[in-house]
C-alpha cells in the first residue's frame, strides 16, 4: 500500500439553506465571534408581501405596490381572467403601522396577517443566510465561488 502526505491549504464548502430564525443565527455567530456578520432583519414589505401570500394566496391574485409601498402598503387585487381581457378588482389595501398589518378597502383579517407578518420578520430568507455564511467565509480569508 503506498502512503502520501499532502498539505492541504483550503477546503471547498457547500450548503443547502432554509428559512431560519434570526435569533438563532445571531447567536450562532455572536458566540463565534462573528457579530459582525449577522444580517439585517427582513424588510417590512418582505414581511407584508409573504404574509398576504400565505394568508390569501396567489391562485388568480396579485399583490401591487401602492406609491411609496414603504408608507402607504400594497393591495390585494383579484383578477377576473377572460378570453379577450381580464378585469382586475381591489380585494383589500394594507400596510404596516407600529408593527402590525392594517387593512383598508374591503375585508381582511388584520389579526392573522399580522400574526404571519411577526413569523415572516423572525425569520432571514435563505438568501440572507446564504449572505452570513459568505461573510463569515470571507472573515476567514476565503472565498466564495470559483475563480
């Protein structure tokens, strides 16, 4: 059998990321020395958006941006497809005030979407953890990708 020693000077690293709690991973990193590398928390738009998706769904339905969306929220319009042209119906309008969704113009359930916004802000996307990772990466005088 032959033997060889090799050094090695790096190693390449991959993941497969999820949503995670924001506490978790700014404690994962603190503890390791890497505070500086948390990310920021989820925008209250993201939040807004991904609260009414999952409340109200996308089936026939989208969600417009209102001017300035960071002020004035989004709505909740339905679409009414036909053959020759769809007609489009405002569902509800709703924005984020002291952190709570409020809603306007027709019917919505303020408490559970406010209740799917808070799960929604607790939570990084994939993304942005992907982005920590990177930054801790880079910390250690790594790199990400190939060059």
């Amino acid at each position: 059998m032959i033997e060889r020693q090799t050094d090695i000077s790096g190693a390449m690293v991959f993941w497969t990321l999820q949503p995670t709690p924001l506490q978790a991973i700014k404690e994962v990193l603190e503890y390791a020395g890497f505070g500086g590398c948390v990310p920021n928390p989820r925008t209250d738009q993201s939040a807004l958006h991904n609260s009414i998706k999952d409340v109200y769904g996308t089936k026939d339905k989208m969600i417009v941006s209102h001017k300035k969306p960071r002020t004035n929220g989004v709505e909740l319009v339905n679409i009414e497809r036909d053959v020759a042209v769809n007609n489009y119906v405002t569902n509800f309008s709703a924005k984020v005030t002291d952190g709570a969704v409020k809603t306007e113009y027709g019917y919505a359930d303020d408490y559970k979407l406010t209740e799917e916004f808070l799960k929604h802000k607790a939570v990084l996307t994939s993304g942005a953890v992907g982005q920590a990772l990177a930054a801790v990466i880079a910390k250690m005088d790594g790199m990400k990708g190939f060059d």
